[in-house]
C-alpha cells in the first residue's frame, strides 16, 4: 500500500517530527509513505502548491492521501485527492467562525475518514463520525535508560531537581508564564529546583532529559494527545499537566503524575509533592495497557486504510 502524506513543511522541506515520526512507524508495517510539503505557512503557500500536488498524486499514484492538520486538507481537497483521509491536530480544535464551519463541512463530506486526537476535539469540532487515535509514541527510542549514561549526553545540574517544559516559551498556547511563576512559588519550599526549557531540541534527544530530569511539567491552555507527555510516560519520568487534550486519561492511575489546575498555587503544590516523592512513574505500564505505542497505532491506521482502500 502507497500513502501519500499531506503536510506543512520545516525550513528545509522536511515533514515536522509528528508526522515524520508516524510515517517511520507506517513503514515500520509495511506501508510505502511519500511526503508532500507546504513550506511556509499562510493560505497562499497553500494555494500555491495545488498544482504541484496534483503532479505528485499523478506521479506517485498512492492508495490513501492522507493530510495532516487543517490547512493540508483542504490543500488536498482542491487538488482533487482522492480517498482523502485527515487528521485534524490540537491546534484544529481552536479554531473558530468560518474556519470552523469549513473544517468541518471538509471532514464530513469530502474525507473518507478524519482522525482527531481526543474526545475532547470530537466534541470541540462536533465530528460524531471522527475516530479518536492519539498519535503513537516510538517505546524503542523513549524508554528507561541509566540516568548517569543521559547525564553525560545533557547540560543538566544532577545536584537539582530538574522541572522539564518541552515547548517554545513564545507560544501562548503552551502558557510558559504559568509554569514560571508556578515554579517559582514552588522554590519557596525548595530552592534546588531548576525550570528546565528545551525549545529547538531535536526530538530524538528528548530521551536522555527525560531520563534525567525529575520531572515533566505541562501547563498548556490546550492540547491534542500531547507527545511529550506520552514520551516522559514511556520514560517513566513523573508528569505533571494541566487537564488538556487527553492528559487526565493518559495519567488515570499512573504513579507519581499528577493533573493540576490552572493556577500557579495548584501547579506549584503539585510539583512540591511529586518531587517530595522522589520516584519514576510507571508510565511506561500504562502506554502499553492504553495501546499507544507507535507500532500498535500504525497497524490500526493501517486496518482504516484497508478499509478504505
């Protein structure tokens, strides 16, 4: 089977690491992938490429078109892709007046299938027919590792209790301030904690911070299925996050993970507690029970491709 990934491109042409990631995981079950991408945002990037597209479906001649986010679709869409499979991320859920009503009339008469990544962006979008599948997180690359081995392969201080935010400051979305200033009341009752950002980190590296930190902290105004919690999980680094996307699932009795509410003082008793404890979790346990591993929801895509197809 031949599927042809629709998706916005990084600065050098390349899938970013979600997608990228889940079409090394297809290939992992025998799907052939091939990847169209947008460079640059903005819909006249889009629009742009339409009839580059249509060369690369006419070349390629795959079995499934699959786009990821919003914008991919409907790219997809006016060049004529057919069958059209969609996956709609976190950010698609914000969205709102016309874009919205847009989103969903792509979904629910021109896509063959949408994939949406919690129930809470099923209800948000109010996509009954949508099949809720998070993306997969790759248990052979993050998993326990000896912690003095991620150490050495880290700028972290071992003498201080190392708190993890694994985003970009700038966004708004991921609500840096709230971790801030959490942490920050948090260091009136341990001043050894240290607020850890990693921002331009090459995905692959995650795993040795994971390993060494001792703690994930989330504190987003909205998510998905966000990956860094599901990676920390399978790292059974303690996570604690705000109640977004699929987040109170994930960490339904997982050890040593906590969902705060959003406000410093409750984000801050949550961390003081996990790290007063001082143990991994066993979030690892839980991805597996929970059957998101990368392997296990690339075979499930791919029964929904054959299904299709």
């Amino acid at each position: 089977m031949k599927v042809l990934f629709v998706c916005s491109g990084t600065k050098l042409g390349a899938p970013g690491t979600v997608v990228r990631n889940q079409g090394l995981s297809f290939e992992k079950v025998g799907i052939t992938i091939e990847y169209f991408c947008v460079n640059g945002g903005g819909i006249v990037n889009y629009l742009k490429a339409i009839p580059k597209l249509k060369k690369a479906i006419n070349r390629f001649k795959p079995d499934i078109i699959h786009a990821h986010y919003s914008f991919s679709g409907f790219l997809a869409f006016l060049a004529g892709a057919y069958p059209l499979v969609i996956s709609l991320m976190g950010s698609d859920a914000m969205k709102r007046g016309v874009w919205r009503f847009f989103t969903r009339q792509l979904s629910i008469r021109y896509s063959k299938l949408t994939i949406v990544k919690s129930n809470k962006m099923k209800q948000e979008l109010n996509l009954p027919n949508a099949i809720v599948i998070p993306n997969g997180v790759d248990t052979e690359l993050f998993k326990p590792i000896n912690i003095d081995e991620c150490i050495q392969k880290t700028d972290l201080d071992p003498s201080k209790k190392n708190i993890l935010f694994v985003s970009n400051p700038s966004k708004v979305v991921k609500n840096y301030f709230l971790a801030e200033e959490a942490v920050k009341m948090a260091k009136e009752n341990n001043n050894n904690l240290n607020l850890v950002v990693l921002s331009n980190i090459r995905n692959s590296d995650l795993v040795w911070y994971y390993n060494s930190a001792d703690l994930l902290l989330l504190t987003s105004k909205w998510e998905g299925s966000p990956n860094v919690v599901k990676e920390a999980m399978a790292c059974n680094l303690p996570v604690v996050s705000t109640n977004v996307g699929d987040v109170r699932e994930l960490l339904s009795g997982v050890e040593n993970s906590m969902i705060c509410q959003d406000n410093p003082s409750d984000v801050s008793r949550c961390i003081c507690e996990i790290i007063d404890k001082g143990k991994r979790s066993n979030g690892r346990n839980k991805i597996f029970q929970l059957g998101i591993d990368s392997n296990a929801i690339a075979n499930r895509i791919k029964n929904l491709y054959e299904n299709i197809h």
